[in-house]
C-alpha cells in the first residue's frame, strides 16, 4: 500500500477536530489496510513506530532532521531553520520548501507504508562508529523519494509530534467501529495489552472472541491503575463500605516485570528503568520466588531512614553514567502493594486477594518492603486517621485509600482508588509557551503558559501563566528546556512542543473567559518538575470541571 495513501488519510484527520469524523475516517481506512500493514498504520497513527513502553528511539533531534531536508532539497540550513521558525512545525516547513522546489524532480521511487516504517524503525538500531550519519543515511533514501507531503509527516513522526489530533481513544473508537466490535472489548484488550498495533490486528483477524483472549504479558507493562482526590478519610472508608488503606509514599511508582530470568523496571510512564538501578534488580529477584510476576510499588530515596526530596530519586532513574557511584550516594528502597501477574493474570481478583498472594509470595529485606496498610471498616475507623498521621510523621505524603473488593483496571482513574495528602491537591499541566522575564531574569523565561487536555476534542486548552515557586536553578533549567522544545520564538514569547509537565498548587479554581480551558488558576505556584510523567499523564479539563463543582 502505497504511503501517499495514508498521508492523504492524515491530511484528512488534520482538516477536523470533530471527534466522530475523525473516528470514521480511521475506521473506514483500517478496514481496507491488509493484516500485515495494519499494525503499521495504527502506530504512525499515533505518531510512533516503536510502542510507547519500547526502549528502542531513532535518537535523532530537529537538527540533524533540518540538515537532511537542506540536503535533500539543496538550500541551506539556515534556509530551513528559517521556514521552521515561520511555520512553528518542522514537517510544515519541509513540505513548503518542496513546493518552492517542485520544479526539481527528485524522487525515484513511490513510498510504500512498509517501506517507511521499516526504514523509520532501522534508525533505532543504528550504532557504533559513524551511527549519526548512518541514520541520517536512511532518513535522506527517505526525503529523496517523498512529496511534499510525505515529507512532512515523515520528519514528525522521527520527532514523534505527527499534530493530526488523534489519540489512543479515537484509534481504539476506530478498531470497534472498522471491525464491528463493542468498545468495552476494544478497551479492555488495550489495557491488558498496551499494544493498539496488536489489538487491531486480532480484532480484524478473529473479532470480539480473539480479543477476549489476550491477557496480561511479563515484560509488557500497562497503564497503571489510578487514583482520585478523596475528599475525606472517613467519608471515602464509608461509602465503601470498608478499605485497605496504605501510606502513600512520595517517590516513583515503578511496574516490575519478570519472564523467565529477564527482570524490567518500569515508570508510570512505561519508560525502563532497569539499567540506572542495577542493585534493586538483585533485591528483587531475592525478595520473589523465580516464577513470571508483575508487581507494582513505589521506589523511594531514603537518608538516614527518612525519605528526601522526590528530586533525587528522578536523577538515580535517569542516570547513565557512573552508575556505582549513584549507587552508593542515593540509597534507594521499594515499598510493594500490588500484584498484577503471579504464574497467571491476577487482574481480576480482588485487591485483598491481590494482597495475600503479595504478601504470601515476597520475603521483605532492608531494601524490599510491603507498604505499610491497615484494614478499615465502620469499627475502626479511627486507625486510618492514625496511619495518615503516622505517614505525615515519618516524611511521607499522605494515605491511599482502596476498595478491596475491586479489581485492578489499568489506565482508569476512578473512585475504586483515592489518596488523601496533607497538601492541598494539585494540577498536572504540560508547558506549551512563556515569556522571558526582565531585569536580572532577562535570560531566564520567567513565566510559563501551561495547559490540560480536553477529552472531548483531544486537544490542549491553555490554563494559566504560573510564574512563581521557581529558583534561579529550576529556572535555568527550564529555560533550556524550553529552547530544546522551541517552535516559535517572537520578541520575548516563546512557544514549544507539549513536553515539559510541571505540577502546580493554587488557591483557587476561577472561571475565565481569557484561556481557553474556561477556567483559570489564582496564584499558581510550581511546585515541580514532573520528569516521570508525560503528556497522557496530564489533567484534564473534565476534571477541572469536576473540582470547580466541588
């Protein structure tokens, strides 16, 4: 199948932002793909051609994408940089450039989807001596036989910023409709597989019944299950009925994976871990019988038995260098509390099942331990408050409170699961422009646009400008961050690509006609930089709704 045929479906998606027509449009292209491209076309759809949980990346940044487009059309990268900064999108730049060279002929072949999506997934596995202009290599056979327009979505989905609007929710709305199956079946087989190549795959091969059948795989993380602000400890325990509340620990929720002797550790973000903590490995493996598992926890950095700053444990995760040494500065602990996948799914028992096999199956060590619960009902409801006070006391954030009889729903965000923080909650939002600032701040950007998600229309509503809460030192550090991410720079605004999420506090949600939210924040304060979350981990506008309600 010829790649231009997807990019018109692209180009069509990107001339909507009505959720329904976009759905159709998948559907109605899904069901004429073959079974082998299939998968293919549902990964560029999202942008990607690795899922988002691979370790595998093309490891190639703008710039070297601009050289290979100046290379390509025969103009200069200043040329480029030029038409990038005029457009604010570098695919849109590479396809009015070969429109100003439209008289040259340079293609010598038609693009097939295959084609691209091999050649864009063998950058990845590009190394060694000379790998940077071996990748840019393939990127230039790429160009060289494009369009336009193929040029254009070839160079976002290098950087994965493909901009068609379309999430997983609209490509799982599209499997159900191009294959006649019922969304219920459509999500579930997504959430225990965390592979939308694979579920369309099976929905156009065996229907509803081979969807049914996939289940959970060690090695293969999901989206955690997660949880809401509990608007009390006694009245959450009470409309429960009772709870399994847990200390809620401020450090990383990490997804432990174990098949056969391979052990991968996991982030929220799906991102794998396992190479920077080489020690909590072994701890593990002694702490679990040699059986296939998933278990989840949280990871904690501790300094005289105490747990400090969420930062430090954010740098052990992503070093990459002088690992031993990291090691010894930054001693980390795992607090486990669920257990996904014990020789089979355990998805579906109930959380106090869940929690005998754990405790059945894990011998704790000075490293591994089970987080610290208590077993709440209308008797003792009092023990809960003293777990929350306790947890206060000894550093932590707070308490969770869960429903025992539930079963694990990964990727949902519901009352089965709430958390209680001596804090006042905050909001998850993502960068996506700012202004530098002015006197001895002139260098740094000194206030930062942010945004959430509205589902609805899957697309970034802006919010706020947050200014305060920022040192010199986090400032500078996301002043360059910002210039890594940067589309547009205009006098002193700036705009960038949505990566950058920062948790803020406020005192008080207020409707606003000025962002396009609806609602806007009083006194916004950074609190910090959310490194181990991404854009899908934002909040969204439906729930500020929902807060302002409350």
């Amino acid at each position: 199948m010829k790649y231009q045929e997807l990019v018109d479906v692209f180009e069509s998606l990107s001339a909507t932002t009505k959720r329904l027509e976009k759905t159709d449009i998948l559907a109605a292209f899904f069901e004429k793909v073959d079974d082998e491209t299939l998968p293919q076309v549902v990964l560029m759809s999202l942008g990607l051609v690795f899922p988002s949980w691979s370790e595998e990346e093309q490891g190639l940044g703008e710039k070297l994408i601009m050289k290979a487009i100046a290379d390509v059309i025969g103009v200069s990268i200043a040329d480029v940089e030029d038409q990038v900064r005029e457009q604010g999108d570098i695919g849109a730049a590479a396809e009015k450039l070969y429109l100003k060279k439209a008289q040259t002929t340079f293609f010598s072949q038609a693009l097939t989807i295959d084609f691209v999506f091999k050649h864009l997934r063998k950058i990845a596995t590009v190394s060694g001596n000379r790998s940077t202009s071996r990748k840019i290599a393939i990127v230039l056979e790429l160009l060289s036989s494009a369009s336009g327009t193929e040029a254009k979505y070839i160079t976002r989905i290098i950087i994965e910023e493909l901009r068609i609007g379309v999430g997983e929710g609209i490509i799982r709305d599209a499997i159900s409709k191009a294959f006649n199956i019922e969304k219920s079946v459509t999500e579930r087989a997504h959430m225990l597989t965390n592979d939308l190549g694979l579920v369309a795959k099976v929905a156009k091969d065996q229907g509803e019944v081979g969807l049914k059948e996939l289940s959970l795989t060690p090695g293969k993380p999901v989206k955690p299950m997660l949880a809401q602000l509990a608007d009390g400890i006694k009245n959450s325990i009470c409309e429960m009925g009772s709870a399994i509340c847990e200390v809620k620990y401020d450090g990383i929720r990490v997804q432990i994976h174990k098949k056969g002797n391979e052990l991968n550790i996991f982030t929220r973000r799906l991102e794998n871990i396992t190479k920077a903590i080489p020690e909590m490995v072994d701890y593990i493996k002694e702490a679990f019988p040699n059986e296939d598992f998933i278990a989840e926890g949280e990871m904690i950095a501790t300094k005289d038995g105490k747990p400090i700053s969420f930062q430090y444990i954010l740098q052990r995760v992503r070093r990459k260098y002088n690992i031993d040494q990291a090691v010894k500065n930054t001693p980390l602990n795992l607090y486990l509390f669920d257990i996904l996948y014990f020789k089979e799914t355990t998805l579906d028992e109930p959380l106090y099942k869940r929690r005998e096999i754990l405790e059945n199956i894990v011998t704790t060590s000075g490293k591994i331990h089970l987080s610290e619960m208590a077993k709440i009902d209308e008797n003792n409801l009092d023990d809960a408050q003293k777990l929350f006070n306790k947890a206060i006391a000894e550093g932590n954030e707070g308490i969770m409170i869960k429903n025992p009889n539930e079963p694990y729903i990964p990727g949902i965000r519901g009352k089965k699961m709430l958390k209680f923080k001596a804090e006042p909650e905050t909001l998850d939002v993502v960068v996506i422009g700012g202004t530098y600032g002015v006197g001895k701040r002139a260098h740094f950007i000194g206030s930062y646009l942010v945004a959430l998600n509205d589902e609805e229309d899957n697309e970034l509503k802006t919010l706020a400008y947050v200014a305060t809460g920022l040192d010199d030192e986090t400032l500078a550090k996301l002043t360059d961050l910002m210039n890594k991410y940067k589309v547009v720079e205009k006098g002193t605004k700036i705009e960038v690509e949505p990566r950058i999420i920062l948790e803020i506090a406020y005192s008080e949600i207020v409707k606003s006609p000025e962002y396009q939210a609806g609602y806007s924040l009083r006194f916004p304060v950074v609190k910090r930089i959310r490194e181990d979350k991404g854009l899908h981990d934002i909040d969204t506008v439906q729930r500020l709704k929902t807060m302002f309600k409350g």
